[in-house]
C-alpha cells in the first residue's frame, strides 16, 4: 500500500491474477489488504463472482479452475476456526 491507497486496482482479473500468484493461505490476508485495500471476504466474493465466467476461463483456466474447485470443497474445521 502507498501514502495513497492501495498499490493495485480492484478489479476480478486483477485479483485471478493476484491468486495465481500467491495460490497459499499464508500471509495472505495482509497482501491482500496491502494491495487491494479491501478485506479477505471481499476478496473472495469478488473471485467467486468472477471465476465461473467465460473471461475467467480465457483469462487463466488452471488458477480459475483451482478456485472454483476451492469453493465447492467443504470447509473443514482447524484450529484456527475453534
């Protein structure tokens, strides 16, 4: 993030993008915040949207493929989730 904001766009390609670059949970959430400046929830909602469209598909099958596999999976409870 800049004294201005954050140092990316938010747009739905743009964040396909971000996830096929940082495809790991691991300190996400702040890269997230630094480079879009909205919330992991956010995130997620705008990818969900995104993912099961023809421009995702054409933009980056592997990683939209991964995320939508990733959101019809059942979550399962971690330590972290308790």
């Amino acid at each position: 993030m800049t004294a201005n904001g954050p140092t990316t766009p938010v747009t739905a390609a743009a964040l396909l993008d971000f996830e096929a670059t940082y495809p790991h949970p691991a300190g996400k959430d702040a890269l997230i915040r630094r480079h879009f400046g909205i919330t992991r929830t956010k995130y997620w909602q705008i990818l969900a949207a995104y993912v099961i469209t023809k421009d995702a598909l054409e933009q980056d099958p592997i990683t939209a493929r991964r995320v939508r596999e990733r959101l019809a999976a059942p979550r399962t409870t971690t330590e972290a989730d308790r």
